[in-house]
C-alpha cells in the first residue's frame, strides 16, 4: 500500500517541467557513473536494445569526466522535450579529454518521461 500511494504521490506532485528535471539527473548522471542499465530504464522501450548496445561500447574506450545540460526546450504542452547536453569525454588510454554535444528527444507519457531519440 505504502508503495503505491508513493508511487500516486511521485507521480501528481511536481510539474512536467520538475518532473523532466529529475529524469535527465538521473539518466545522465547513469552515463556518467557507467551505469548503462540505469540509464537505460530513461529509455523508450524500442530503443533500449540499440541503446545500450551504443553506450556499452562507447564506454569501453572512454569515460564520462561530466555532463552540463546546454538547453531544454519544453513543447506540444509539456509532453515532449528536446535536450542539448554536453558530455566532457576523456579516451581511457590517453586521458586526453574533449566535449561532445548531442541533441535527444524526451517524451512524456502517463507522468513518466522517457527518452525517445
């Protein structure tokens, strides 16, 4: 009972906006500590095979020194995202570092927001 009634809670509490916050912390706080399955549960379902196939090999070669959200821009209502983050990578080999931008697509559906693109 205790868990659903969290579970209600987490999900009418906060705003798209406060909501969207908490999963791209999450999600990419993952990235950065290696945690490819947490990571992977932001994910829309159809995409979280090739997802983590990409991330499993892109972290065999490099890690995630840190993340800064560069912009989100909220649409259609609340219900979908587009987000630039930047990515400080370093090559594990040679520790030299470079930043890497990428542009992701979220989507709210039923509270939960996941990444779809």
């Amino acid at each position: 009972v205790f868990t659903l009634l969290a579970l209600v809670w987490s999900n009418s509490c906060f705003s798209p906006k406060e909501d969207l916050s908490l999963a791209l912390k999450k999600h990419y706080s993952s990235l950065q500590w290696g945690d490819i399955d947490g990571a992977a549960y932001s994910v829309a379902p159809e995409l979280a095979d090739a997802f983590y196939q990409e991330w499993t090999k892109a972290l065999t070669a490099r890690q995630i020194a840190g993340y800064k959200l560069l912009r989100v821009l909220l649409a259609d209502e609340g219900k979908k995202a587009v987000v630039q983050v930047e990515f400080m990578l370093y090559a594990q080999n040679t520790m030299i570092a470079k930043k890497e931008i990428q542009s992701h697509i979220w989507e709210r559906k039923n509270n939960i927001w996941k990444r779809t693109q």
